[in-house]
C-alpha cells in the first residue's frame, strides 16, 4: 500500500476532484427527463470520459500512470451515475462525487494490499 | 523491422518524457531500484527497450550493458542519461522479434514497460529466451491487464485509445511469458494485480 504522503495527498486530491466534476456535469448536462437507467448510463459514459481527461492532462503526469488513472476511473464512472439515482442540487452532487472518489481510493488500496500479498496467485 | 511500430514510437519520442517522465517514474522509481539491483556485475546483461533513457538512474553503477530499441529517435534523446551514467551502456536499434545477437549471448534479461508494446508479445519473448544462457534470468518491470472487474472493463477500453499512440494496457504477459517457455520464479504485484515485477529463467536444460 502506498506510504508515501505525496502519493497518498494526489490520490486523494485527484479522485475527490474527478469524483466533484463527474458529478457535477452529469448534474448540469443530463436532464432529468431522461430517466434513471438512461441517466446513469450517459452518466457513467461521461464520468469516464473527465477522468479520461483530467488523469492524462494532469494528474497521471504529477502523481503516476496506472495507480492513478485506475481508481480515477472508477471514480468517474460511479460519480457520474450518481445524479440520475438522486436528484438533489449540485453542490450536494458534488459532495457526494467527492466522497466516492476518497472511498475508491480506500478500496483501491485495500485490494492492491491483497494483491500485493499473493505472490503467485495472479495470472494476468 | 516492424515499421509501423518504429513510427509510433519515433512519433512518442518528442512528447515521452512529458507523460511518463515525472509521475510514473517518481512514483516508481524506489520500486524499480530494488528491481534493478538485480544487474549482477561480470554478468552479460540486456536491457529491452531503452526508450528515452528514463530508467538509466535506477541502474547499479560500474555495469557493461547492451540495449536495444525500435525507435532510433527515442535512443537519440536518450544519449544524454547514457552519457551520465557511470557505467558502460551499448545501444542499437534493433527489433525485439528480430535481434542479431547470437544464441545463448546473455546472463541476465531485463525489461521496463516493454512489453505493452511488443506487438507479438510471445514471439518477442521466445527471442529473448534464444539470446539467454540456458538457465539465464528474465526480470520484467511491467503493467499488464487484471482480473479484476470494473479494472479489466476499463483497461481493455484504453486499450482501443491507447494502443494506436503507444502501449495496449490488457496484456497477459505473466501468461505469455510461460507460453515462450520460461519458468517463471515469482511475480510481485506493486499495484493491485497491474503493476507488478516477473521473475524467470531459461530451463537449463
């Protein structure tokens, strides 16, 4: 797990970030009318598509490549479904985006914990 | 000589050490000093694929090291580090598919980041595994697929992205490996099951 508390700092600042923007534009861009499933599903696609953006420009750039990008995508996808489940006001949307993004970090950690503990389990 | 290869990264060169010069490489460089440290000296050593030299600081000093890359424009901007380094390093530009070194050339084989990017992974393997000594070490410092949804979902999804500028993320190379007929040591995963370090060798039969 990473230790180091630049690393930790960016993993946090970048998916908190992504989570708040994905949210966010999914708030502001996808209308209401469209319905959950529908809703979460551009949502989703376009969560993707900022953290695609923001992890390339700028944050894989300061902060690493694959640890990085990975939980920022997730950090998107998930953010972004999240208005079209709860409609609420966009600073609450944000909120929310940014909490997800600092629980996929958490988890990410975890799970690179186990993975790192099983030396040849894995047979990517 | 893959060509269309040769261009994607000869176009990569210019922009490479912008993208993969601070993040990645700070982020990683405590993991691959340890994973360097395993250059033994007196040992013929080869290092696949040079790119623009990025590693070169991570290396023990006082080796003799022979390294190849596709690209002969990120070799020229690696010509800066290789002039710094305290040590011997020999370049050529070579295909991983096609090298001219005899057979049974190298000790130890090591590899960073290479192969997300050889376009026929296994071949390019059994290449390296001609050019080792019978019983001879690979080590790969690499970033592979996973086994892990939603992960696997998205790094087969860059892949349709990334693979035309430069590497695939999906790639099986612990699977791959064993396919060219190495035995595989021990792999330690640095980041979930992605990044991660591939021990193996030769059979020394």
């Amino acid at each position: 797990m990473e230790k180091r508390p630049f690393f930790i700092a960016g993993d946090l600042i970048s998916n908190a970030a992504v989570g708040a923007l994905a949210a966010l534009a999914t708030h502001a861009l996808i209308a209401p009318y469209l319905g959950m499933f529908v809703g979460m599903v551009l949502g989703m696609v376009l969560g993707m598509i900022i953290s695609m953006l923001l992890t390339t420009l700028l944050f894989s750039v300061i902060w690493g490549a694959m640890e990085v990008m990975l939980p920022c995508m997730v950090s998107g996808m998930v953010a972004g479904m999240v208005p079209a489940m709860w409609h609420s006001s966009s600073a609450v949307a944000m909120e929310r985006g940014v909490w997800i993004g600092i629980v996929v970090v958490l988890v990410t950690y975890l799970l690179s914990t186990a993975f790192s503990l099983n030396k040849e389990g894995q047979q990517a | 000589m893959n060509f269309h290869c040769q261009k994607k990264w000869d176009r990569a060169a210019g922009t490479f050490d912008i993208m993969a010069g601070r993040g990645p490489e700070n982020r990683w460089r405590d993991a691959k000093r340890a994973f360097f440290s395993a250059m033994k000296p007196n040992h013929r050593i080869l290092f696949l694929a040079m790119g623009t030299g990025l590693d070169i600081p991570c290396f023990p000093t006082g080796l003799t090291i022979d390294s190849i890359d596709i690209s002969p424009k990120m070799l020229e901007k690696a010509q800066p580090r290789i002039a710094v380094y305290d040590g011997q390093i020999h370049t050529q530009v070579m295909d991983v598919h096609n090298m001219s070194f005899e057979d049974e050339t190298f000790d130890q084989v090591f590899t960073s980041c290479t192969f997300c990017s050889v376009p026929d992974p296994v071949k390019g393997l059994e290449s390296l595994k001609r050019v080792l000594k019978p019983g001879g070490e690979l080590h790969m410092f690499e970033h592979t697929g996973s086994s892990l949804f939603p992960f696997s979902f998205m790094l087969h999804l860059m892949t349709l992205l990334t693979s035309q500028i430069g590497p695939d993320m999906n790639r099986k190379t612990v699977t791959n490996v064993r396919a060219a007929g190495f035995e595989v040591d021990r792999v330690n995963n640095l980041f979930l099951d992605v990044v991660k370090t591939i021990h193996a060798r030769k059979p020394a039969g």
